[in-house]
C-alpha cells in the first residue's frame, strides 16, 4: 500500500536529489499523464538545464506581474510538474506567499521569526530554567505548570516521533535524521499551536510530500548556484528557497494545508459537523436531523454527504451498490482524504494532484470530487471485462478500494473530477465513465429526448434537419428533461438510503453477524434490478443520441457497411427498449395482473388487424409523406407503454415500506407531448410486434 | 459465492506502534516488512483458513492504533466476533492503556466476544513486561493470552486458527449440532466463553483439541 508512494520516491531519489535537474527526461517519462505542454514549454526543452531554470524564474514572476491567475491554471493543468519552484507556486496558490513577489521577502522574514518565537514559547526546559514559579515541581498537575508541561511534551513528542521514523519506510530521504528530525518539530510545533487539533496519525504524511518538494527545491537551487555566478541568482529566489529556512517555510504550507483538511483529523463530534457544515456547504438537514450522523466524527458525516451528493449524481448505479453491499465510504474514504491521496498513487502523481487541489480554493473543494471520480474510474477501469467494483462481492470490492489498483491514470482521474467540480471550465474527459448524466448542454442533443426517434426515416436529409431544428429549437424541453432526471436522481437516491436505513434495522434482530450483507434478501435483489433496468433505459437513449449526432454529421453515408451500423445500432435500440419483466413480484407482496397502459387495446388491435404495424418496414426509402402518415397514424393508436414494472413497483418494499421507485422510463409518459417528435413512431415492444 | 463453512470478523485494537499491521501482514501474506507505515482509519484484509476439514473465512480488521472505537470503527467492532487486544511487551505505557482499551471494548463491542490479549514483540530484549503479569491481567479480564513476534513469526499463525477453532467450538456448542453453516451464525459470539476462560487454569491455553496452527 505505502509500497507505490515509496517506489515512487526511490526512482526519484536514486539519483540524488541534488541531481534532480537532470532528471527532467525521467520525470516527464514518468508523467504521461496530462498532456499539454505550450510552446513556452516546448521552447524550454532546447535550454540547457541552467537556461532553463533561470527561464523558468523569470516566467514565474512575469506571470505573477501579469496575469497571477494563471498560476492555478497551471496547478490544474499539470505544468508544474517538472517544475523547480513547485514549493513556490504551491505557496502563492495558498496564500501562503502572497502574489506580488516584492513582498516575499518580507513575508518570509515575518513566518521566519514566527517560527522561532514558537520554539521558544513551546519548548521550555524547566531543567534550564532557574526563576520556576516557587508551586512548581515535576509533579504538579497544573496546566500552568512547566513540568507538567515538559513531560507532556516529552510525550508529544515519542507519538510523533513513532509515525515520523515509519513515514514512507525504505524511502532513504525519510530516513535522513536531519529530515527527521525537522518533520518531529514542524509536527510537534503544529500540535502546540493547535492544541485543539494536537498531532493525528497521517498529518506526518500530509508534511511528507511538502518537506519533499520544499527540499528538492532548495537542492536544484544549490546546484543552479554551483555552476553560475554568484551574482546572477536574485536575491528574491535566494531569499525565498534559503535552504536554512526548510522548517520554518514547511511548516506555514503545511498548517496552510492543515487548515483546509482540519476536519479530516477532528473526532469533536458536534463541532466538527458544524464546521463541516459551514465550510464544505455539503451537508443537508437531512444528514443533521439523523441522530447516528449527528453523533459521528465530521469526515464520516462529510464522505456521506460525497457519496450522497456527488457520487449520486454522477454515478446512481454506484451509489446504490456500495449501499447495498454495506460499504460506508469511510472505511477507506477517511484515509483517501487525512493523507490527500497520498497512498493511492505514486508520489509523482500525488504531486500533480495536489498542485490541482491547491490550485483550487481554500476549501478543498476538488478532493470531494476527486474521491467520486476515483470510484467511478475503478467501476470503468474493467467496463469491457467486468466491473470490478460493482459486479464483485464485498470482499473482493472492499479489497479493491483498501488497496487502490496501481494502474489508474491520474490525469483523467482529475479532469473528470475537475468536470464535475466546474462542468463550464472543463470538458468532461473522453473516455471518463458516463453514466446517468447527461450530454453537457451544448451539444443541443438529450438523450431521453431521443427515445422517440426510433423511426428509420430519419435517413431522410429533410427531415434530419427538421429534427436538429426542433432539437436545438427545444431547449425548454432539454431543460425540463434535465429537471426530470436530476427528480428521478434524487428520488432514487433517497430510495436507496431508506433501504440502507432499514436494512441494518432488519438485520440486528436475527443476525448477530453478517457478511457485509444479507444473500437473498429481496428487497435489496430488487433495488439492483431496478438499477440493471435503470441502466438499458439509460443505454438505449444514450445509444440514440450519439446515432442521431452521427447521422447528423454523416449526412450521406457514402457506404453500405456505414449504413448498416447505422441501422445496426438501431436495431440495439429497440432491442434495448425492452418490457421489463419483474420476477422478484411473485416472492413477496401480491400483485396485480401487470397490463401495460394501452395494452388490452393493442392486443385487441393487433388481434383484429392480424398485421404487425409498419414499424418495421424498411422506410428507409419511402417518402417523407408516408413517413408522416405511418407516424400519425401510429400516434393515434399507440401510446407510449408504460412500463408494467415501473407502476407496480411501490410494493418493492413487501411490507417494510412502500416506497416508489421511478426510473426515467416511467417518467416518459409525463413529459409534455407536444414536445415529444411526431418524426416517426413511437417506441414501440418488438416484442410485441412480433405476435 | 466462495465455498467457506464460516466467516469471522476479527478485529485487532491496541496502541499505535505495537504491531497490529504486522502480525496481519504475517499472517495474512507471510511477510515481515522492515518498516510499516501507520495505519490510517482502519485496513482489511481476508484470509481462508482450514480447520478440520472445514473452510473457514477470517475477515480481519486492522484499526489505527490512534483511533479510538467511537470515532470511526464503533460498526466493526460491535459485529466482531473476536477482539485481539495488542500491546508491546517493550514498552509499559502500551500495558497501562490495556484498561482503557478494555472500557472501550466493554462499551462498544457485543459483551459476549472473543477476547484475545496479545503481548507482541518477543523477539526484542528490551522486554518490560514479563509474561506472568499479561498472563495475569489476562485472567482478571476473562481474556485468553499470548505472546507473539510478527518478525520471528512466532505463535502469529496459532493465534489465529486457535481464534478460528474456538470460534468454530463456540458455533457448533451453541447449535448442539456439528452441522453448522453460515445460516446460522448468529450463534457464533454468544458462546458462555466468559466462565470458561476463568475456569482455564493456564490462560494461554485455547482449546485443547484445536492442534491445527500448525499448518
């Protein structure tokens, strides 16, 4: 688990870390991640190593004489990752240096005698001391007292120490006494100055990384020194990377970065879902009212409010899984954000996390999504073979998220976190697992919109193009669709934490133990059906929007084989538009003969007519008139079939609790009809047809 | 579903630095990693045991030895069906939280839960506690005992299959039937443990019959 971040940081340490500048080749290996490199970038990349990097300082303070917001461009961007002067861009990004660099010197000056003041204040030998308050002994109890503080101290200082000497263990930087022994103080200094925070195992690997790059700064600052003259290096960067300085300068990023993460650490029960609640602006009054949450510690009550935010929205199947297998996300969630990701992945590419994360706001806002888009990239990681994570079992799922699979790109792990944080700044990535959101608004096309394009006319150029009018032309049907769905979203998701509540309520009276979940246990069998129905209903429209975008674009495929993908894709699409069938009915609660609206009427009407409806006639080149009037036709005689399941599906509980569940399908049938396109027919069963 | 008679949930408390994390890596994986860094939250890990014939799940859950019961892990330990309490036999101060400890247990976990206390670190010369007042702290908390050493791998696979075979024991004694299955696992943890271990007169013994560490 640590192994990776310490692999990581042997590659890196191998060669020395004053070598570092030489290195650049290896890291940029190393980094494939994100992409982008600008012509500045590429223009670098002919310097030599010194030219370079003296380059590199004057951008930096170009940009912050210019432009200073572009700073946290390049944090999320990935541009700092070979950077020589992270530690100062991470300083302004948090304010811990401020953007007009002619007055770092003095801001460093002023944390510098902060620092020293806080070792003389915190650190008092009463052995040293000779004018000891007269009540004043080794054995007092008083707070007031030096010696109960000297030995309280004494103890601080043994727990920090014990995590400190295993911090990435094997990584010969960490073993370093004077390293060590810097990270002792910075944490020992934290705790004293935050009594209400005190030391908490994982703020060692918090400093770790910052002491790490903060130290290979100085050193490429060193070496640049060594090969130039003296009187080239500005005093600014000479001042502001003063080696001497290592603890003092860590310790104001690390306490900037602690401040942001404080609720991570903090087991105050109340307060902290306080503080939560104001900062993070993510809780709601129904995770307040809740007396198990209230009770809790702030991060089990924050990564809930993820999972039921964020995760919920993005990815509804997902959610609804990892309540039904019983797995809070704060078994592994509460170490995904104390060490910011720091044992998830190798610490070349936590730093480029963190540079985005730091980029962001005071807040911290980007890990909440950040811990979303790492749980929808392992679901999507093994989509063609399997999901991992959802069609696994809960030892093999747990296993997967204790021990976060090596192999994740990190890059498009952060750009779908930073889609969903600013889905206007940031384009969802290409390849990101899509599932229950829809096309972002630009694109004009919405998917639940397009269910009832079935119709193979839309061959036909004309009326394609009536059909793109009438989209883009539409944009108060894509907004409503866009209400429904977030309606459905939010309903399902509410679905599913009522079944989460009740089940641990059922399960404490017959079973003092369970394996994570109950087998069988129908209720919960359901619930993922709907979620298997959820997800054709979702597939199916998805389908037709991208085959619609294609057609629009290929407006006369000048191949065969084109056109039958085409009509191939088609014919998923109706295959997908299935009649969901609800075996689970029969277990429990009775039911109703399952009719589809309008279906005794079809019957009889197909009955009397004995003639499947021209659904299925190759239209492809007929005239748009007979289009039309198949399609009018049509709609008189068919409606829409609801789904049998959908409706009858407010028993789902048998007899725990009634509670409705909706799915996009159902929901069709209320949208507004006359925003619905009479283009062709409407979607209609196959199966149906068929008798 | 994987074919296993039994799973347990075992969970391992005790102060940081004592050796939690390492005797789950021996046993679990074999390994003794030179240096281990400080469990965060709390870690999992599986393994499939055999005891007489049967497969035997062992769910283990690994707590950071800084977080305390209420905070996060309080769901973990109450389905627990055994508690391994962990401390340092170099180093006092993780004997003396051993009460402490205990009050947790007592106010969070099922009463009736296995309870292992486990003096780790034999390997080490620096010992501060003999093995006579673990033993005797032992007994005064109804608690079975041993002394283990994750690095020399010693008594590290017996503590678990003996957790594992009384754990069985306690199933099958509750059942009254040698056919028991994961359906009826609620017996397991309610076992009349607490009289049997006083009655024990060695408190390092477990059950007699289970020989199967060994393996």
């Amino acid at each position: 688990m640590t192994a990776r971040g310490i692999e990581a940081i042997k590659l890196n340490t191998q060669t020395k870390v004053s070598k570092l500048s030489a290195d650049v080749k290896v890291e940029t290996q190393q980094c494939n991640t994100i992409e982008i490199l600008n012509d500045k970038d590429t223009k670098t990349t002919t310097m030599s190593p010194i030219e370079r990097y003296r380059f590199e300082w004057q951008e930096l303070l170009k940009i912050l004489d210019e432009q200073p917001g572009r700073i946290r461009e390049y944090g999320f961007e990935g541009h700092l990752k070979t950077s020589k002067f992270r530690s100062i861009y991470w300083s302004v990004m948090l304010r811990v240096l401020n953007e007009d660099y002619r007055n770092w010197k003095l801001q460093r000056a002023q944390q510098r005698q902060r620092y020293k003041r806080l070792k003389k204040d915190f650190v008092k030998n009463p052995h040293e001391l000779g004018d000891l308050n007269t009540n004043d002994n080794p054995l007092s109890q008083s707070s007031q007292s030096i010696w109960n503080q000297y030995f309280n101290n004494q103890e601080l200082f043994a727990i920090i120490g014990q995590d400190v000497v295993r911090t990435f263990p094997g990584v010969d930087f960490f073993r370093k006494s004077p390293i060590q022994n810097a990270m002792c103080n910075i944490l020992f200094y934290y705790a004293r100055e935050h009594p209400y925070m005190s030391y908490r195992q994982g703020m060692h690997e918090i400093l770790a990384p910052i002491i790490f790059v903060m130290y290979g700064d100085h050193q490429s600052l060193l070496h640049f020194k060594e090969v130039t003259d003296a009187e080239v290096i500005d005093t600014i960067l000479a001042n502001v990377l003063d080696p001497d300085y290592l603890e003092a300068d860590c310790y104001f990023i690390f306490s900037r970065v602690m401040a942001s993460i404080e609720s991570y650490y903090r087991v105050n029960n109340v307060l902290s879902s306080e503080w939560n609640l104001k900062t993070n602006g993510l809780m709601t009054k129904d995770n307040a009212e809740s007396t198990d949450e209230a009770t809790e510690s702030g991060v089990i009550a924050h990564l809930n409010s993820i999972r039921d935010k964020i995760l919920a929205k993005e990815d509804l199947h997902l959610h609804n899984y990892l309540l039904k297998l019983d797995i809070p996300l704060h078994i592994f969630g509460i170490r995904w954000l104390r060490l910011l990701f720091g044992r998830e992945f190798t610490l070349l590419d936590l730093l480029a996390l963190w540079d985005a994360i730091f980029a962001d706001s005071d807040r911290f806002d980007l890990p909440n999504y950040i811990v979303v888009a790492m749980l929808i990239r392992i679901r999507d990681k093994c989509k063609y073979q399997m999901d991992i994570i959802l069609l696994s079992d809960y030892t093999t799922c747990l296993t997967y998220l204790m021990r976060y699979p090596s192999n994740v790109d990190v890059g498009l792990i952060l750009r779908h976190a930073l889609h969903m944080q600013m889905p206007k700044k940031y384009d969802r990535p290409a390849n990101a697992f899509v599932y229950f959101t829809m096309p972002s608004r630009r694109q004009g096309m919405h998917s639940a919109a397009m269910t009832k394009m079935s119709g193979p006319s839309q061959h036909k150029k004309g009326e394609r193009d009536q059909n793109a009018h009438s989209m883009s032309g539409g944009k108060d049907t894509s907004l409503d669709l866009e209400k429904e769905v977030t309606l459905l979203q939010v309903r399902n998701a509410a679905d599913a934490a009522l079944l989460a509540r009740l089940k641990p309520a059922a399960n404490e009276e017959s079973h003092v133990i369970m394996d994570g979940y109950a087998k069988n246990n129908p209720d919960l069998e359901r619930l993922e059906l709907k979620n298997a129905q959820t997800v054709i209903t979702v597939a199916r429209n998805k389908l037709q929007t991208y085959l619609h975008t294609i057609r629009r674009y290929i407006t006369k495929p000048n191949s065969t084989e084109v056109m039958n993908a085409l009509d191939g894709i088609e014919e998923l699409c109706q295959y997908l538009d299935v009649k969901f069938m609800f075996p689970l009915h029969s277990c429990s609660a009775p039911i109703d003969q399952a009719l589809e609206a309008n279906e005794q009427q079809q019957r009889e009407e197909k009955r009397k007519t004995n003639k499947p409806p021209l659904v299925y006639a190759r239209c492809d080149h007929s005239t748009e008139k007979a289009n039309q009037i198949v399609g009018t036709s049509a709609q008189a005689t068919y409606e829409k079939p609801d789904n049998g399941f959908m409706l009858q599906s407010s028993r789902i509980l048998g007899h725990l609790k009634e509670i409705e569940l909706l799915t996009i399908a159902s929901s069709e049938k209320t949208r507004n009809p006359v925003n619905e396109i009479n283009n062709g027919l409407p979607a209609v069963d196959p199966l149906t047809l068929k008798d | 579903m994987e074919d296993y008679k039994f799973l347990f949930k075992i969970v391992l408390v005790g102060n940081a630095g004592v050796g939690k994390t390492c005797l789950v890596r021996r046993f679990t994986q074999g390994l003794f990693p030179p240096g281990q860094g400080a469990t965060i939250g709390v870690d999992f890990m599986i393994k499939t045991v055999e005891v007489d014939g049967d497969k035997i799940k062992l769910q283990i859950w690994d707590t950071a030895g800084q977080e305390r019961f209420r905070s996060i892990t309080q769901s973990y330990y109450r389905s627990a069906h055994a508690l391994i309490l962990v401390y340092d036999i170099s180093c006092q101060p993780t004997f003396d939280c051993l009460p402490d400890w205990l009050r947790e247990i007592q106010e969070y976990a099922n009463c009736k839960v296995l309870k292992i206390l486990v003096g780790n670190k034999t390997d080490r010369d620096d010992r501060e506690i003999p093995t006579q007042i673990g033993e005797e702290f032992a007994k005064q908390h109804d608690m079975y005992f041993l002394e283990t050493s994750a690095k020399e791998a010693e008594n590290v696979e017996r503590l678990f299959y003996e957790i594992a075979a009384e754990l069985i024991d306690q199933a099958r004694r509750k059942d009254g039937t040698s056919a028991v299955n994961k359906n009826s696992m609620d017996a397991i943890g309610l076992g009349s443990l607490g009289t049997k271990a006083s009655q024990n007169s060695c408190c390092s013994g477990f059950n007699s019959n289970s020989n199967q560490c060994t393996s």
